[in-house]
C-alpha cells in the first residue's frame, strides 16, 4: 500500500462544453512531478507514442487518497503522504468484530 500511496499521479485532460457536459480528452493528461513524480523519461515516452502531457510541479495538486485493506483477518489503513494529517505509521485492527 505504501508504495501505491507514494507513486506519482495523472489526471485526465477534461473541460465543461457549453451543453455543461464534462469532455475527456483520451489522448492528453497531467502528470504529477512534485515529491517523487514522473521522470523526463515517462515523459518523454508518453509524448512520444501521441499523449499530450501537462507537467504539474505542485504539491497536493491531485487527488487524496486514503486506503484501508483487509489483511489475514486485519485491517490495514494508510494516509496520503501527499498532504497533511498523513500517519506516522500504519495503522492495525482486528476485523474479529467485523465477523
């Protein structure tokens, strides 16, 4: 989960039309380069296979993500490193309750 939590993050290329009907571009997106983001490789390859790519450098500029998984009988959370009130450390409960 940590890593997942960590990666860094696109999000679609979308504007609102006269009709207020959002439009997904599928061929054009942001992509994440504050914190540990994308490289000018992914880039690079991503340009260079048809997408239009926006470079984003701002902290916390995409979504929060906060994840809880069950594990063996237990429950995982995680906080988005990404933005504040993230834990310190991963947090463990028992699921024999939830049973």
């Amino acid at each position: 989960m940590s890593d997942a939590l960590s990666a860094p993050r696109v999000h679609p290329s979308a504007t609102i039309d006269g009709n207020n009907k959002r439009v997904v571009r599928l061929r054009a997106f942001e992509a994440e380069m504050s914190g540990p983001g994308w490289t000018n490789g992914d880039l690079n390859y991503w340009r260079s296979v048809g997408f239009e790519v926006a470079e984003v450098d701002l902290a916390a500029s995409f979504g929060r993500v906060h994840v809880i998984a069950g594990d063996q009988g237990s429950l995982l959370g995680e906080a988005d490193p990404d933005w504040e009130g993230t834990a310190s450390a991963k947090q463990v409960c028992s699921m024999a309750s939830y049973n």
